[in-house]
C-alpha cells in the first residue's frame, strides 16, 4: 500500500507542475537586447546605435549613428550632414563626408535615453545633447 501511496503522490506533483511561461520567457528576451547599448559601469560608452536630439545654428537636429558607425544629421526634412562617427578613448569623433574639415571630436559621458549631455568640441564648440530611443533615419533625408 505505500508504495501506491508514495507513487500517487509523486503522480500528483507531476500534475501540478506548470509549463513554462514563455510570454515571460520572450519578455525576458526583448528586455536583454533592449539593453545591448545601455550604460553600464566599467563598460566603454558605445556612440554605434544611438540618436540625439539638439539645437544647432537655431535649429532643431535629429542625429542617427547605425551600428556600422555611419551618422546621418538632419533637421527637419532637411539632411544636414553625413559621415563616420567612432568613439576614441572618452570622445566622439566625426567625419564629414560633406567637408574638407576632418575629424571633429566632442567630450561624451555615458547617458541613458532621455538623458541630457554636455559635451563640447576639441575647438571649444559647447552643445547640450539629448540621448532618444534609436530613431531610423527617414529616406527623404538620407545621403544620395
């Protein structure tokens, strides 16, 4: 009879096992890619995937770095500039593919989305930018 008992029982405990909860397990996922350039102590900032949102020449940009390290800038429906961007050491330096100017590069600190940085130039150019969620650069701006 206990062995009846005690297989029963251990019938029972399999019954009442849940299945996985793979909503939570993909939530868990999108939240772990989501997280693929956020800042992290002791991790170097990464400018690769990022936008920013600052006044410029009395105007409203939107820049987009992609992955690869090309950046687009534009205001409005107006393409402003394009090139390279990489980080080197605690800077962000450009590349215009627009000018003969070369490599510019801005003092950076780690921010999140929606955080705000002050970062100026290695000419002494100051600019407060504003870190937002990765925006895809709209074709009507796009270098030809």
């Amino acid at each position: 009879m206990r062995t009846v008992m005690t297989s029963l029982a251990v019938l029972a405990l399999v019954a009442c096992n849940k299945p996985a909860d793979t909503a939570t397990e993909n939530v868990a996922e999108a939240n772990l890619a989501n997280t693929a350039n956020t800042v992290e102590p002791g991790r170097p900032f990464k400018i690769a995937g990022t936008s920013w949102q600052f006044t410029q020449n009395n105007k409203a940009m939107n820049e987009t770095i992609d992955e690869a390290g090309a950046y687009v800038q534009w205001a409005g429906a107006e393409h402003v500039d394009h090139g390279t961007a990489v980080m080197k050491d605690d800077k962000a330096c450009f590349d215009s593919a627009m000018d003969k100017e070369g490599e510019v590069c801005w003092t950076t600190s780690p921010v999140e989305i929606g955080q705000t940085l002050e970062t100026t130039s290695d000419k002494g150019e100051k600019l407060s930018v504003t870190r937002v969620a990765y925006m895809d650069v709209p074709e009507a701006v796009k270098p030809k």
